[in-house]
C-alpha cells in the first residue's frame, strides 16, 4: 500500500515547487515508514532492507549504526495511529478497486473521463476522499446514495444442490416463477424477511438466499460491481464533451510518452505539431492551453515536421505526433 497507493497519492506534493512545509512533511513520512518498514523486515528479507538502510539512513547520518541489523527493532508508537484514517482510507480503495473492475468491464480506459459514480455503501465518505475517488478514477463525481435500483436489479435462480431435494417436482415452476420476479422488489423481500415466499401448484414454497443463485442484472448505461457492504454503479454513458476529453488526456500521454523516449529532461520546453488527422487537429487547437500546460508546449500546430515523430492510434484515430526540444 506504501509503494503503490501512499507514494502514488503524494505525488504532487513530492512535486511542488520550492520546500514548502508540506512537501517536507511528505518526505519525511515517507522517510520514517521505509525506514520503520525495513526494520521490521530486515530479519525476513536482510539484503535488501541493508541496501535500503545504508543508501536511506548511512549516507545522511554518519552516527547512526553501521547496519540495519545492528539497530533496535521498531516500537510502535500509538501517537501515530489514526484507527479512523486507516478505516476511511480502506474504504477509499474498496471503492477505487470496484469502480476500476467496473471500468474493465465496460472496457473504458481510465483516461477516458466518466460522469458519475454511485455508491451505496453501509459508510460515507467526506468530500476529502470522495475527491480522491474522483481523481483515482477520472470520474466527474462520486454520489453516495441509498439506492442504486434506478441502475441495477437482481435475478434469482434456484439453488440446484439445496432446492431439489426439497422441491424436485416443483423444480420447474420455481423457475419461472424466479424468472418472472422484479429482481429490487424480491431482493427488498429476501433481505426483509430472510425468504422468498411463494406457492407451486399448490404447494408452499420457501427460499432462503443459501437455496438462491442471486445475480446484479445492469441496466444499459450503467456497469456495477458489489460485495456484502458496498454496491459501485459508474454511469458509462459517454458525452460528446467527455469524450473530446478523453481525447485530450490520450494526447498529452502520447506527447509525455515521446518525451521520455527522446530522453528530453522534465523542465524542457517543446513543439509539438499533429499531422495527419483533422479531427485530432482540431481537438488539439481548441484544448491548446489544457494540452500545452501539461507537456510544456510553446508551440502547438499541425502540419509542421518537427525533429522526431511517431505515428500514433488514439482512441481509433490515426495521426502522427512530432516534437522538438525548443
């Protein structure tokens, strides 16, 4: 979690200008967790924990000891521990890991800008991290809600292995029976009364959820994934706006991705020129400022040939990309 969310997450303070007391204050988090973290890990994993030590602690503090196995192992300090920041923070990434696999499943990239998303959840979440949501998951925004049925039901099938023995010649008419149901209305009652409840051919019938095979049906628009506490619906209803935006992220990771094949330094100035394709042209153009601020363009046309190019599919779009270092 250090390494791919917390390091991931504190970018941008890492990044900013100048030693501002908060860019301070990251490093030196950062600092104390790797060098708490190979100390508990050095008797599991010692090479790696010492190469950590010596290049983290060593090369800073002469006096500090000559090896991570010859300092006292960590002692937890409660001073540091924030039960509710670690509880919130969970949530978060329950969230982001379900709204990614909602993504997948709706095969939009995530540089691809979403609507909205919903969450019905047994927690809410404060503006603070409904904000990291939204940037996680490049979604205009997160909505907490307690009912999500405008966007999914449920189908219901019998449990086989359960539900023949008790019922086998009714096995049939459960069926349709299940079939026919509103899929929110029997869930309301399964979670109500523990059962559904119906007659077949005259017989009583009781279902339980362990006799139910239970599936969210999605609505078209919408994707949704769910686990015992927390249902993410991400509306995959595509804008023309959002997806000119799309449009503008896939260009400027070209253009970042040029960049570093070029081996251009991070504080370079370039032009960048889009050939071959009016449409991204025009995207290009109206997007200029958004496009030029993040890849440090001084100059973004089309048509021009710049020193290096590469030819590039953007979203079903074909164009060639030029750049040259200013």
């Amino acid at each position: 979690e250090m390494s791919n969310w917390y390091v991931r997450r504190s970018r941008e303070r890492f990044w900013a200008k100048g030693m501002e007391q908060d860019k301070i204050n990251a490093y030196m988090t950062l600092y104390t967790a790797l060098v708490t973290i190979c100390k508990a890990a050095a008797p599991m994993i010692p090479f790696m924990t010492e190469d950590i030590y010596q290049n983290l602690v060593r090369s800073n503090d002469a006096n500090a000891p000559e090896s991570i196995h010859l300092c006292d192992f960590p002692v937890v300090n409660k001073d540091h521990i924030d039960k509710k920041l670690e509880e919130d923070m969970e949530d978060v990434l329950d969230a982001v890991v379900m709204g990614r696999a909602c993504r997948n499943e709706a095969a939009i990239k995530n540089r691809q800008p979403i609507s909205r998303m919903y969450i019905k959840s047994d927690f809410t979440l404060s503006e603070f991290y409904q904000e990291i949501i939204e940037d996680e998951l490049n979604v205009k925004e997160v909505v907490f809600t307690d009912d999500v049925r405008d966007f999914t039901s449920y189908t219901f099938k019998p449990q086989l292995r359960t539900v023949g023995p008790k019922y086998g010649k009714q096995l049939g008419g459960i069926q349709k029976h299940l079939a026919a149901l509103d899929g929110n209305a029997a869930m309301d009652e399964l979670n109500a009364d523990g059962a559904l409840k119906f007659d077949v051919d005259g017989v009583a019938v009781e279902l339980t959820k362990d006799d139910l095979l239970i599936d969210m049906a999605q609505k078209e628009g919408y994707v949704s994934q769910e686990d015992n506490r927390m249902t993410v619906v991400l509306d995959t209803n595509l804008t023309p706006e959002l997806v000119e935006e799309g449009f503008v992220y896939e260009i400027i990771s070209k253009i970042q991705t040029m960049r570093k094949e070029s081996g251009f330094e991070v504080t370079d100035h370039i032009r960048v020129s889009i050939n071959g394709n009016d449409k991204l042209s025009e995207i290009a153009q109206k997007n200029k400022e958004a496009i030029s601020g993040k890849v440090l363009a001084d100059e973004l046309t089309s048509g021009m040939e710049y020193g290096v190019s590469k030819e590039w599919n953007i979203n079903g779009e074909n164009a060639v990309i030029a750049v040259e270092r200013v």
